[in-house]
C-alpha cells in the first residue's frame, strides 16, 4: 500500500504487507553494502538491535556484528512484553500478554547505525517491531505498541492531511549526585547559572557533549540550574529525530555516571523546595521552509492565527495528555510544590512561565508540562493529534494569560486523575491504537494502586505516634 493510500495510524497498522516491504528495503544491494561498510570501518563487532518501550526505557539484544545481513532479514524476536517493560500487575501477571503471549518481530532500520563512542567495538540500531509473519490475520502487520515507529506514522498521516511538519526541540533537566558536586548556597537562594557550579560539574559536561556529538546530536548549549541539576540542549529537528536523539542523551548520560561514580537521576522531582526535573517541548509547525508559527518580518512577540489554532488544541487536550506528559506518581510533586515554575493550569502566554504553553520567541511555542521521565515518542504524538485537532475545528485559546490566574481549566495533578483524564478524552485515545492504549492505561492504573497502597516514611512520621 502507498502512503497516499493509508491516512491515519490505523490504516497503517492494517497493513500486513509492512513487515515484507521493510525487509525489501533493508535487503537492497546498497543498503547491504552501505551498512557493511560502516561496521568494518568503524571495527564494530557487536550491535545492539533496540527499541523503546513504552516507559520510554531502552530494550535490546546484543548480536555479533558479523551476522548483520541475517539481521536486516530476519530481524530479531523479542517477548511482546519486553515493551511494556516486563512489568506485572499486584497478582503477578504479566502487563500486555502473560508467558503465552507471542513474540514480535523487530527489523533493523539501517539508517539509524551509530557506534557508542566510549566503546567503539560496540554499535546501536533502532528496530521497528511487526507481528510475526506467520500469524493468521495480523502476521507482517506493525505492532501496535511500538511507540517509535508510531510517531513515524503519526507524523507522516498528520503531514500528508495537513501539509505541515512538525519540529521541535527538547529541554532534558536531569539531577546528578555524587563526590564533588555537593553545593554551597545561601539559604533562600538558587545555585542557578552561577559558572562555580558549571565549573563542578565541568568533566561531566565535557564528556556529555563530547560523546552526544558523536552520536549525532548537534549540541548547542547547557546551563546549571538547580542543586545537582544540569541541561543541556542540541538542535531542534523532525520530532521523530528529536526523540530519538533524547532516548539517545539519556543513555550518554548514564554511561557518564558511570565513568565518573555518580548517580544521574531523570525522576522528575527528587527534593522538595528545588526545580523538578522537566523536559519541555519546543515546538513549530512548518510548511517547506516556511515556520507558519510567526510573520516573517514582524518583531513584537506574537503567534499567527494558525499557530492560535494549535495552541487551542493543546489546552483543549491537556488534561487528557497528563498521563504521558507527567507519566509518574513522582512526576505529579512537581505540580504541589509552590514557586517551582511548574504548569498546573491549562492556558498560554507569551513570554510566561505561569503558563502551559510559552511563546518564549517568535516562532515557537514551548510546552512546559513533559518531565524527564516522558516518553518523547508518546508525548509528540499525543501533541500532533492535538494540535491537528486544533487546527481542523480552529480552536481558540483565548487571550494570552499574562499572569498565570486564568486558564481553560485544571490539570490533573494525581497519576490517578490523570489516567482517568486520559481515557475520557476519546479523541486523543481514537488517534492511538486501541492495544496500546488498553496497555499503557493498565501499566499507570497499576502504577497509581501500587503507590495508593505503599506505607511510606512519611505515614510514619504522621501517624506512628500520633493517633488518637
């Protein structure tokens, strides 16, 4: 089937040719070729064939680099649950098919070849995972829960109905704990910017930027915020290469830790009274070379009325977007700690931090909720159905909030509501396959009981000795 042909997300996974047309293309002569030259140039001996899961955590499995070809044939088999992160409900049974449950099959997407630069014996590859062939009635298929290769689709649909290409950049905030990076303030005031702290956590940064530019990132600036807290940013790209690039910096950042004996941590809010640890979304909307976000020319911070209609859509469907923006029980402390510059309103402005979507320069709109812990496959495909939505039923957001006191509405601020939001907003929950929303809704639902159902220190210290 032509892409032409296949317009939404639904359509494509329909498409049990998929599997077969893919191993086409991996199996062209210069694709073999290509691939094989690469490996020996760069001496690679082992590939790790990965996916993201759904928790937005990496799975792989190593392969000898020598047996690449039979690879970009044959793929590698995975259990399906290794997507939804192998996790299991309170009864002990496997989230998204038990020990019965098929494999998939997962093929190389050749293109995506990089070699780890602290161990360049070692190559990654990104997979797109299918149903295996020889299913009756969904064998060659896509497989639904494959997060990466949906935003691919979502994205190709939303262009192909639209005409627009969504780019974005990311803000990934991170904590980092360890010998040699302890701070000294004064009370009540922030570590932020200061060059003292990026001069602690100088080698640190060195090594980050060193190994993300040989992965591809084009890394272009990095700041220390908050106590232990280091961002660093690298261009904006196609929101598929972005979130590529950011499952790709947490890995680099993990490696790093280790190097060093640290500790790098993306929970979302490790500390009361400091930052959370956010991952704001950057976003523009582009026809060609043309941002349809601003006036070419016009110098006052403003936003055209396309970009008005997005927006619309984005307050519209935040509520239900929590559960993937915030996916966590811990990421939900971000929005009770007063003061700490997180969103709990649905509503824009320009230039405001208050506010959940800032125009903080002409051109982009940057949506503040994502925390580090997002998946960035999701979470850009949920903005792409909303602000489609927007622009199809032209949505207004209202005037801009300058002060933070108005909106369009709550957020959830409880894992609970926010999965609650997320299967009432029957749009956003159309626009994704129905499998992947029954799974993840089931992973966060358990997520939320298991916390609910948690003693922590702080049920000691307020009832231990305290009742009656």
């Amino acid at each position: 089937m032509t892409l032409e042909a296949l317009t939404t997300v639904h359509d494509l996974l329909q498409d049990r040719g998929a599997f077969a047309e893919h191993q086409e293309r991996n199996l062209r002569a210069e694709t073999v070729r290509e691939l094989g030259r690469k490996i020996e140039a760069a001496g690679v001996e082992y590939i790790y064939y990965a996916l993201p899961t759904l928790g937005s955590r990496m799975v792989a499995k190593m392969v000898p680099a020598n047996h690449f070809r039979r690879n970009l044939e044959k793929g590698i088999c995975f259990h399906r649950t290794a997507l939804s992160d192998l996790q299991t409900d309170r009864y002990g049974a496997l989230i998204g098919g038990g020990v019965e449950a098929h494999e998939f099959w997962a093929l190389p997407e050749p293109d995506t070849f990089v070699v780890l630069p602290w161990d360049t014996k070692v190559a990654r590859i990104f997979c797109t995972a299918y149903e295996p062939p020889h299913l009756p009635e969904v064998g060659g298929r896509p497989l639904a829960i494959d997060s990466r290769a949906l935003l691919i689709r979502a994205h190709q649909a939303f262009t192909s109905r639209t005409g627009f290409e969504v780019r974005s950049g990311t803000e990934p905030e991170m904590t980092w704990e360890g010998p040699g990076m302890e701070v000294v303030k004064k009370p009540g005031s922030s570590p932020a910017y200061q060059v003292e702290n990026l001069e602690r956590m100088r080698p640190i940064y060195k090594q980050l930027v060193s190994y993300g530019k040989a992965m591809g990132l084009d890394m272009i600036e990095g700041d220390y915020e908050d106590d232990g807290q280091l961002e660093l940013n690298w261009m904006y790209d196609r929101v598929e290469n972005t979130a590529d690039r950011l499952v790709t910096y947490r890995q680099i950042c993990k490696q790093v830790a280790r190097e060093f004996g640290v500790t790098a941590s993306f929970m979302p809010k490790p500390y009361n009274g400091q930052m959370g640890n956010g991952c704001h979304h950057n976003l523009s909307l582009w026809a060609g070379d043309t941002n349809v976000i601003e006036d070419q020319g016009r110098v006052e911070l403003h936003v055209t009325e396309t970009a008005k209609h997005a927006i619309g859509g984005l307050l519209e469907h935040a509520p239900g977007s929590m559960a993937v923006m915030a996916s966590t029980v811990n990421s939900y402390k971000r929005f009770w700690d007063a003061g700490q510059f997180a969103p709990s309103l649905a509503n824009w402005g320009l230039d405001s931090r208050a506010c959940l979507v800032r125009i903080s320069a002409n051109g982009r709109m940057e949506y503040r909720v994502p925390d580090a812990a997002v998946n960035p496959y999701l979470s850009h495909t949920l903005i792409i159905a909303a602000m489609e939505d927007g622009l199809n039923r032209k949505i207004n957001p209202g005037l801009p909030d300058e002060t933070g006191a108005s909106s369009q509405g709550q957020l959830p601020l409880t894992l609970g509501d926010a999965v609650d939001a997320f299967t009432r907003d029957t749009y956003l929950t159309g626009q994704l396959p129905a499998d992947l929303v029954g799974i993840y809704t089931k992973l966060k639902q358990e997520e939320w009981a298991r916390y609910c159902g948690a003693i922590t220190e702080w049920d000691r210290e307020m009832y231990w000795e305290t009742i009656p």
